[in-house]
C-alpha cells in the first residue's frame, strides 16, 4: 500500500518553491504560501522559504552572530527548532535572536511573528519592534565554513567535505528568478517598444522606468550566470529606450546618460544585437546634439558587430542623415546604398521589435530627409510621396518626418502650395505628440520658407506664424516651462 506523504512534505515544498521562482516570487511570497497552504509558523516558513534545514539554519545563525563585535551566540537544529514553536511550547527567542534570523532570512523582524507571538511578547519588546529595523540584505549571505573537528577519521572526514558541497550547491542554486519570469520581461520591454510608437511618450517613460529598477534590483539579488546575461540585455533594452524617449523630450544630456549605462548592460551581457541597438541610440542622440562626426562613427561601430536583425538598416541610414547634414552628398548616397543592400539582404526578426526595429517606412523617412538635403528634390518628393501612400499604422513622429521632407522638396521644387499642404498634418498633431525631433525639423523647414520667395507671401508668413505657434506646446517647451507629469 503506498504512503501518503504528510501536508506540506519536501517534496511539496520544493515543488512550490519552483513554480513561485518560475513568476518571479520572492521569499516572502512563498513563505506567504506556505503558511496559507500548511499552517507553518512564521520562522519556520521562512527556512523552509530558503530550503534549509534546521542544523543549517544554525550554522547560518552562529555565523551571523560572530559577525558582530559582542554578540556570542552557540545554537544547535534543537534549540532552532524550539525557537519555531514558540509560543506553543519551545523556547521563547530573545529580541537579538530574531534580529539574527531576520538578517539571515533576508526580511525585517515583524515578518518572524504572528499574533500569537506577540500576545506574549513583553511591552519593552513590542517598543523595540516598532523602531528601525535593519535593512533587508540585498543578497543571500553564502553559508559559513565548518571547520571539521580534529577527531575525524578520514571516511567521517570525507563524510563531512560532502556534506559542506552539498551545503554549499544549496546556496549556489538559488535564484531569485526564473526563466518563464525573464520570458514576461522580454514581452514587457517588447509591448513598450511598440506601445513607444503611438502612445503618450510621458506614459511609456514612466512605464519603463519602472520596469528598469525591477530589473535593476532583481539584478542585485542571485541567479545563474546565463540569467544574469539576461537581466543585463533586458537593463540595456530599457535604458536605451529611456535614452531614446529622453533625447524625443528634448533632455539631451540625460539621454547621453542612459545610453552610457545602456551600453556597459550591453557590455555586461555580451549581447552583439543589443550593442548595436545601444550603439544606434548614441548616434541618434549625437546627431541631435550637432556631433555629426561622432553619429558616423557611433553608426560604423554599430554595423561592425553584424546584428540579426534590422538594426544595419538603421544604422546606414543614420550615417547617411549625419553625412548629408555634413553636406557630403558622395557619402550621404553610399550610405542610403548600404542601408537599401542590407534591407535586401534582410531575413531574420528583431529581438525587440517597434522601436528597435528599422521597416521600410522608416527607411524611407531618411531617404526623403537626405535626398532633400543633398539637393535631389524630385527624388525626395518621390520618396516621400510613396510612403505617405501607404502610412496607415505607421509611427506619427515618423509619419510627421515624412511630411516635412515632402514640404522640404515643394519649397526646393518652387511649389509653395504643395509646402503649406504637407505640413497641415504636422501642424494638426496634438501637442503630447510634439516630439524635439519633429520640433526641430519642422523649425528648420520654417527657416527654409522666410528666406525662400514663399516667406514675403501672406501664406508664408501664416505658416511661419503657425510654426512659432506650434513651437510653443512643443514638448520640450512644456517640460521647460511646466512640473510635467505626475509619476508618483
């Protein structure tokens, strides 16, 4: 006849740890759970949380204890065990004696009590309890070393060498996340930078910048090595997009910022496709703080790693954009060359996709701008014609782009009414949707019109008139003149 084994067995245990490490759970999380499912006390929950039995539990104890200068303390899996049931019997522990579990455990003091226990704690205690506590320990202490005692024979020293390996793989195993958990934040930075594309930029910063510090702080917790060259690319994912959100925002030199600590996560994890994606976002942002030069060369560096997917195609293309703005016109062409042969030779998906992903309509966005620039109207007029063809789902900033490289190619082709049509729908776009980039071009092209014939028209001054407007809800005007958004 086969035995049932009793609620809350080992085998139960370990089962429960694994599916919580699985979502991401915390220790507390499953010490939550087992009290729930088992009727545990308090502090044995919290070592069978951390997988360890009595006798190691002590041993992690006495260490701790001998850790700080005065406090002497000798246990055994006996007295630890009696510490468990109290009040129910068992020993009462001191408040020091929690304070070492708590710090072994990793939790603070009051997560080791229940009622029962406090009904029986003293006032002076209780006092105690509700000052500071200490800080919870940000890592798994590693367990202490035993020194074998002399007497050993050497099978019962070979015995005890086992036992501390096995004591020690304990410790080395345990993560503080799991493979479905890093799976969740890769679809996580995944919607945010699709939702980047078509959402309120102040709405998905926020998202992303607490997405950040979650794997940030997962990050200073325990995993296996391959799981913490996840986190890193997931942490260089998140801050490239804050770089990049922060750059459209107008905060240059909070970009440059994110994107350093984008590239050493990138760096960290020995992720080739995210140094180029981190390497495209410096370019970006250099480009916008007029280093022309260092765009090219962060572009150049950035094809040198060979990434899978579309970020070569990117990255030609801001090399082109920077060359042009040069006025290299030679060097502008044999980029856009080397972004259309990259686009042919294109198979494989992006990691990430929506922002960090360079499809044909972005592609032809830089085509339109640095054709128009370079001096080739008919073909930038051309360029952006086809793509606002067909921009149904596209990105608005992209799709603002677009328009003022076709006002761009009007005004150069002497067609002043095509101008003023292109930029009704940049003109119309709501001003949460006025990214620093399109404020910048749009102002740029407003420049072009006062010095052109069009600027003494009646038209050309309304549409100048209408920039300026429209320059003032921009929205790095909005973050330099109001507190921004609520984040709290």
């Amino acid at each position: 006849m086969a035995v049932t084994p009793k609620t809350g067995s080992r085998a139960e245990r370990e089962a429960l740890r694994e599916q919580l490490r699985a979502v991401g759970g915390r220790p507390a999380d499953l010490v939550a759970e087992m009290r729930s499912r088992w009727r545990y006390r308090p502090r044995e929950a919290w070592r069978h949380a951390h997988g360890w039995t009595l006798q190691q539990l002590a041993a992690r104890v006495d260490a701790a204890a001998a850790a700080h200068p005065g406090v002497a303390l000798a246990t055994d899996a006996s007295l630890m065990g009696k510490y468990e049931k109290w009040p129910h019997g068992g020993r009462r522990p001191t408040i020091r004696v929690l304070a070492l579990l708590a710090e072994v455990f990793g939790c603070q003091i009051d997560e080791l009590l229940d009622f029962d226990d406090r009904q029986e704690l003293r006032e002076d205690e209780l006092l105690l309890l509700s000052g500071p506590q200490p800080a919870e320990p940000k890592t798994v202490p590693a367990p202490p070393v035993e020194t074998p005692p002399p007497s050993l024979n050497v099978a019962e020293l070979v015995e005890h060498a086992a036992a501390e390996s096995a004591t020690w793989a304990l410790w080395a195993e345990t993560s503080n996340i799991g493979d479905l958990a890093l799976e969740q934040l890769l679809a996580d930075i995944r919607k945010l930078a699709l939702s980047y594309l078509a959402d309120n930029p102040f709405t998905v910063f926020t998202k992303t910048r607490s997405l950040r510090d979650r794997v940030f702080a997962l990050l200073e917790g325990r995993q296996y090595p391959r799981q913490s060259a996840d986190l890193y690319a997931a942490a260089g994912y998140l801050c490239a997009l804050l770089a990049w959100i922060s750059s459209d925002l107008g905060q240059i030199r909070e970009a440059d910022t994110q994107a350093r600590t984008a590239w050493l996560c990138a760096e960290l994890s020995g992720h080739n496709d995210l140094r180029a994606w981190v390497l495209s976002t410096r370019s970006k942002i250099a480009f916008w703080d007029g280093r022309l030069r260092d765009a090219i060369g962060y572009a150049r560096r950035g094809a040198d790693y060979h990434p899978q997917g579309t970020a070569t195609i990117l990255l030609a293309c801001q090399e082109a954009d920077a060359w042009s703005t040069l006025g290299a016109g030679t060097e502008a062409r044999a980029a856009l060359e080397r972004a259309a042969d990259a686009r042919g030779q294109h198979t494989g998906g992006d990691e990430i996709g929506g922002l960090f992903s360079c499809l044909d309509f972005r592609r032809a966005n830089y085509n339109a701008a640095v054709l128009a620039r370079i001096g080739d109207a008919a073909a930038a007029l051309r360029e952006s014609e086809t793509a606002l063809a067909d921009c149904h789902g596209q990105p608005y900033g992209t799709i603002a782009q677009v328009h003022i490289s076709q006002g761009f190619a009007h005004l150069a082709l002497g067609q002043p009414d095509g101008t003023l049509d292109a930029l009704r729908p940049v003109l119309a776009l709501l001003p949460e949707r006025r990214l620093d980039t399109v404020n910048r071009r749009l102002s740029e092209l407003g420049r072009s019109v006062a010095r052109s014939p069009l600027g003494g028209s009646g038209p050309g001054r309304a549409l100048q008139t209408d920039i300026e407007a429209w320059h003032a809800h921009a929205l790095p005007r909005t973050l330099a003149l109001g507190p921004g958004p609520d984040t709290a």
